[in-house]
C-alpha cells in the first residue's frame, strides 16, 4: 500500500520547517503540534514522521511530551526520531506511544547499538533515516559529514536487517524544488528488498505519483502541505 507520511519538525514546541536542516533559516507554522496532528487525521492521513530537532541537535529526546499529547488523543501511526542515542531514548519511545523509531545519526556513530535494536524489538519497528549531503551522510542534525561510503554504509545496513529506510536529499530539503529522483532510483535498484520512503523537496501530487511508480514504498511530505502547494483534499482523493 501506498503509505503518505506527513512531517511535524519540533523546535521550542512548536511545529516549523527549516531550509535545508539550517536552524537559522526557521519558519513556525502553528505553536501547537496536536492542532497539526488533528488536522492531519480529519483529513484522512494516518502516518506521521514527528521530528525532534532539538533532540538532533543536543544529542538526547527534547519532546517526548509532545509525542505522548499527539499519540493520546490521535490515532495517527507515529515515528519519532532525533536525539535518539540509547536503550533509553528508544524505551522512551514506545513507552510514550510511538510505533517506530527513527534513527540517523547512532547508526553512523554506534552502529552495535542499532543491530542490538533491530534483534531487540524487530525491523518492523526500527527505521533508518539516511541524510545525503555533497554525496556523503550528514549526522548531528545536519551538522557533521560523515566519510563512510554511502553505498557501503546501506549495504551494512541491510545486513545487520534494516528493512525500512527513509533518505533525505538535503539539498532538496524545505525548498520545494523536486525529488532526487535519480538518487532514489540507484537505491532502489541496488537495494531492491528495502523499503525505501522517500523525503526532501516533494512539491507536488506529480512529485508524489512519480516517486510511487520509481517503486518507493512511502513518501514523507512537510513543507509542501504547510505552503499549501499539496491539499490535503487532494491527498485524500488522490489516495
């Protein structure tokens, strides 16, 4: 099934998009997340990608409160990711409502830690946030470039049994400027059993269409929506 995620990025609580993971270039949408996931769910979505950017940034989960108000009072199937580092972000998690977690930066840093997680609580539940940057693999919220191979670095990946990746091309990244297609394409055809979600510069219902038919399993759209270039009627009836 064709899986339609929305993102909410928190800063400070709030809901926001950046600019290409820049925290200088931020632009606050509603000051209430719950108000976001409300709406989201009114209109027939039911996947949400719940970024804590604070977390990416000081390297520990920042709003899990936030997490925890959105999966109380929503039935929205949720994946929360940034500042995730230890068991006890990931127990943190799932104790607050979450289905999956998202994780980037500790595969790079301590990837033990992900293979434990992925044993531990099963692929299905872990899923693997690629970030691509001048070809290589940011980390610490966009801060740090890694120089692991990215062709390398999923094959590993997919040995330790990741099944589910999400990749952001973050040049493409909150400037509505179209998909990496070509990007998206090499991976799915070098890594045909991952599920690939697609994420970064979706600026249309075509972006979406055109990335399905590439063969990817979902599509992550942010700034699209709060911009009002996607409706969210048009999701609905597209869907």
């Amino acid at each position: 099934m064709n899986n339609i995620i929305v993102a909410i990025d928190l800063i400070d609580g709030k809901c926001v998009r950046l600019i290409q993971g820049n925290f200088q270039k931020k632009k606050i949408y509603n000051n209430d997340p719950l108000d976001v996931a409300y709406m989201l769910e009114d209109n027939g979505i039911s996947r949400l990608h719940l970024v804590d950017l604070d977390g990416a940034r000081e390297g520990k989960i920042v709003h899990w409160k936030t997490l925890e108000k959105i999966a109380k009072n929503t039935h929205l199937t949720i994946d929360f990711g940034g500042g995730i580092c230890t068991e006890n972000d990931v127990k943190t998690v799932f104790e607050n409502g979450g289905h999956m977690v998202s994780v980037g930066s500790i595969a790079v840093k301590k990837p033990i830690f992900l293979k434990n997680w992925i044993d531990t609580y099963g692929p299905d539940k872990i899923l693997l946030g690629v970030d691509i940057k001048n070809k290589k693999i940011a980390i610490n919220g966009w801060k740090i470039l890694s120089n692991i191979p990215f062709w390398d670095f999923l094959k590993k990946k997919e040995k330790d049994g990741i099944r589910t990746i999400f990749c952001t091309d973050i040049s493409k990244d909150g400037v509505l400027s179209g998909p990496s297609f070509s990007l998206y394409s090499n991976i799915i055809k070098k890594f045909p059993k991952i599920k690939l979600i697609a994420s970064g510069g979706v600026s249309s219902i075509e972006d979406i269409k055109n990335l399905f038919h590439l063969g990817c399993h979902g599509v992550i759209i942010g700034k699209a929506i709060y911009e009002k270039r996607i409706s969210l009627l048009e999701l609905r009836n597209w869907k």
